[in-house]
C-alpha cells in the first residue's frame, strides 16, 4: 500500500484515482498520520456471481446420472 501526503494527493489527485481504478489502494496521510485511503470498489454483483457458480460446481446435484461438473465437461466434448 501506497502512502501519499495530503499536498501531493491534491497535487496528484487524478493519477491517484487511475491507480485505484487499476487496482491499487493508496493512503492518505496529514502529519506522517494515516487520514484516508483510496482504492478499488468492490463490485457486490461479480462477488456474488463467482460465489453462485462456486457454489454449483461444488454441488453434488445430479441430472439424470450426470453431476454438474460432468454436464459441463460433456457439453465442452460436443
């Protein structure tokens, strides 16, 4: 993590903002004192879709005599 002083975060506000676009996170300090920070948003929706399909191919649910995981596998084959 990134340290920037509150005159060269002015300073350099708009760079700072890319960087946390790109995934860095940067903290602000006043005095040598940690005040704030900047960084990514996590997108709630991508979470919850990686969480979903976690969750599906770790089911032992089967269609017919297939599981999940053999339904994608063979649907890759065709």
């Amino acid at each position: 993590m990134r340290k920037v002083g509150i005159f060269e975060g002015k300073a350099h506000f708009s760079a700072l903002i890319h960087d946390a676009k790109n995934g860095e996170t940067i903290l602000i300090t006043k005095n040598g004192e940690a005040v704030a920070q900047i960084g990514p948003i996590q997108s709630s929706k991508s979470n919850h879709a990686k969480d979903a399909m976690r969750r599906i191919l770790s089911s032992k649910a089967k269609l017919g005599k297939l599981s999940v995981r053999e339904l994608i596998e063979e649907g890759r084959r065709d």
